[in-house]
C-alpha cells in the first residue's frame, strides 16, 4: 500500500460532506469502507486524502471481486458516455 492510502485511511470525512456525496461514475450513494468511500451500486472506491475524499472515476479502484483493478472502463464524462 502506497504512503498516500496509508494516510488517507487515518482521516474521516464529514458526515454533513459525506451526505452530499455520489459516485461521479454513476450517482449512487458512497458509504466509507476500509479507507474508500464506497460505491455500493457500481462498486467502485474512492480513496480519501487527508480526509478530503478524491471524487475523481480516475483515482477511483474496482471493489467488487472478479472486477480489474482500476476503473478504466468507466466513462470519465459526457464526451466519453456519448461516444463523441
């Protein structure tokens, strides 16, 4: 594990910033989860840095089992989702 997870598993998100959150990938809730903020609906995680979580489909690593490490599948925005 990387010194940058290894902190960011140190910090805690605010639960009012915690409230507003969805995945960027497909606006499901997040949940924190050994570190990540949880997608429960598309399962991808995104890693939370001195406590400021990093919404970024980029940064973001699959978490459910039999899914590839991290997210390049995932489309990163309106050019990529429409095939522009």
């Amino acid at each position: 594990m990387d010194q940058e997870h290894a902190e960011g598993r140190q910090h805690t998100v605010d639960a009012r910033l915690l409230s507003l959150l969805v995945c960027p990938a497909c606006h499901g809730p997040v949940a924190p989860r050994e570190g990540l903020l949880l997608c429960e609906a598309c399962g991808l995680g995104y890693p939370v840095r001195d406590g400021i979580p990093v919404m970024l489909i980029s940064e973001a690593v699959r978490q459910r089992p039999g899914e590839a490490g991290p997210a390049d599948n995932a489309p990163r925005g309106p050019d990529e989702r429409h095939g522009q």
